[in-house]
C-alpha cells in the first residue's frame, strides 16, 4: 500500500498536520494518509507501527513550525519521535518535503541543526500561510498527486464523471439504424421497410409494440396511439386522440 507519511511535533505544526490530513484523506483516501494520532489504534506497538508504515510509504511531509528548531535538544535525542521518522525516511529514500508552517517560519539553515538532519535543509520547502488555508492544502495535495501519480486522486475521478443528462447506457443488436441523444435537431430515420421516422422530437420519443401516451402543451388531455400502423398528429388538439390499428375493436363493429 502507498501511503504518505505525516511528520509533525506536537506542540509546533500539530495543527497544520491535522488540516493536511484531513484534506488528503478526502482527496486520495484515509487508507493512503497516516499520521500517528489518528492511525494508531489503542493497543498497538508504537514503534512498531511507524516503522513499518515509514517503510511502505513514499512520501514524508515534515511539518515545520516556527519553534521548530528551537527543540534543539529533542533533535539531538536519537529517542526523539520526529527525529527518527525523518532519519528513516532518508534511510529508505524517501522524498521529503518540509512544510513550514505559519509566516513566521524560515527556511531550515544547516546551522540550527544536528549532523544527521543538516540534509534537510537542502531540500526544497512548502511555505503554508495559516490565512490561506484553502489555497495551501490543495497546492500541497496537488504536489501529492503529482509526486506519487499511484495514488488515486479522487477529485479528478469526480472532474471526469459524466455530467448530468448525458447518455451513458448503451444499444444491443441493431438492424438498420439506432440514434441515442439526450438533444438533437433533424430527422432520424429507420434502416428497413418498416422503419421510423422521427420529426423534430422535444420529449420521449417511444418506437416499440404497445401504446403510447403523449401530453402537450398544445392539447388539453391525452393522446393515445395503440396497435400497428402509422398515427400522424398536428396542430392544436382539445379532447382525446385515440388511434388503433390492428384486430378490429369488437364494441366498435357492433355499432355500425
């Protein structure tokens, strides 16, 4: 599983962290977005787990706050929790990416850290303007998409769905012509002897055996054309229109 790996200390960044997981999860799912408050469960191994997860991931954001550096001699712990994470992330070759958080934070000078961490102040920084947090989160989730393309941007699955009122089912066997189109202009015509012709159709257009029921604005109650043959209607209508071909009606015979 892929899955990027959020680095903060709490305290410093904690906040911004939250915000980042939150929008990432949304974005590309929070089976793929881990950070330590959330995705450890009660009851399992601490270090276990953000080991293994490190070593399966393949992308650390570090959140970098503007008292980061000032924890100077939690970096210089080999126990400190950040520390590590950031260490085994270089040690698997990991792309990391520091996140700095808030206007008051400065780019990393190799000056304000230990020897092991001096590497990360040569990599390139995400400013995040805590005014700006909309704009931030999604250039920070559009670098996600584009530094780890595996994962599955969910709003561009959203971007290219079908947009409403189009037509997505599809036709079986055909013989002869078949035309499907939510708005079209012209005549449609049916490829054999008995084909059909459709005329400027602003509604349901329905070509099968059985009745059809038809309103309009120009007719004042319900048209109804039934059996096989051809009905043609024009003009404006007041009352019923009712057309049978086929078997002869019975009541209707009986009163000639």
């Amino acid at each position: 599983m892929k899955e990027v790996f959020i680095n903060y200390r709490t305290g410093d960044g904690e906040k911004t962290a939250a915000l980042l997981d939150q929008e990432l999860k949304r974005r590309f799912g929070e089976q793929h977005i881990f950070r330590a408050s959330r995705s450890i469960n009660p009851g399992e191994a601490y270090p276990e787990v953000l080991m293994s997860t490190l070593q399966r991931s393949c992308l650390l954001l570090a959140v970098i706050g503007p008292d980061w550096t000032n924890f100077r001699s939690k970096l210089n712990n080999p126990e400190d929790w950040v520390r590590k994470e950031i260490l085994e992330a270089f040690n698997c070759e990991l792309p990391v990416v520091p996140i700095l958080d808030g206007r008051r934070t400065n780019r990393l000078s190799t000056d304000e850290l230990p020897e092991e961490l001096k590497r990360l102040a040569d990599l390139q920084s995400v400013p995040f303007d805590t005014h700006d947090v909309d704009t931030c989160v999604k250039r920070i989730g559009d670098l996600v998409a584009e530094m780890v393309p595996e994962l599955k941007d969910l709003d561009q699955a959203e971007d290219q769905a079908p947009a409403a009122g189009t037509v997505t089912n599809s036709t079986g066997e055909v013989s002869g012509t078949a035309v499907q189109s939510r708005d079209f202009t012209g005549d449609v015509y049916g490829g054999d002897i008995n084909g059909t012709v459709v005329k400027g159709s602003q509604g349901p257009v329905h070509t099968g055996s059985g009745s059809i029921y038809q309103h309009s604005r120009h007719h004042s109650g319900e048209r109804r054309i039934s059996g096989d043959g051809m009905t043609y209607v024009e003009g404006d209508h007041h009352g019923n229109v009712q057309h049978r071909f086929g078997t002869p009606d019975r009541r209707e015979d009986e009163g000639r």
